[in-house]
C-alpha cells in the first residue's frame, strides 16, 4: 500500500458523534474530560477536536469487554 492508501483522515464531532451514535455535545464533553480518543487542535477554550474512525471503533469495542454482561431471569 502507499502512503496515501494507509492514511486515514480525522473527522470533526459530527461526523464522529453520527458514527457513535451519541449527541454531538455529549461527545465533545466526553473529549473534554478524556474519556474518548480524541485530538485537540489549537489551545484554550476555543480549541478544535478531531476524531479518527478507527479509535473510536476501538475505544467502543474495549467499552463492551469492560461491561459485566446482564444476568437473565430464570
């Protein structure tokens, strides 16, 4: 593969929230507090974040091993 083949872009919070499914605001927080992947651009307040696909969908897949699965009433 060539080096444009292997680059994956960053995305902005909504096309990164519309992947997760989750409110836009709520994934910016989320990147705020540094719960999620997430790539800050600029400093300060007014700062910018930029999300990858690919570390999202892996931070999704470690958060469903981390949950205890439910028990099922017999």
């Amino acid at each position: 593969m060539s080096p444009i083949e292997q680059f994956e872009p960053y995305v902005d919070p909504t096309r990164a929230s519309e992947f997760l499914d989750i409110d836009r605001k709520s994934l910016l927080k989320l990147a705020r507090l540094g719960r999620i992947p997430a790539y800050p651009v600029g400093i300060g307040s007014r700062r910018k974040w930029k999300f990858k696909i690919s570390d999202l969908d892996g931070w999704m897949q470690a958060q469903r091993r981390c949950q205890p699965v439910p028990e099922h009433p017999n």
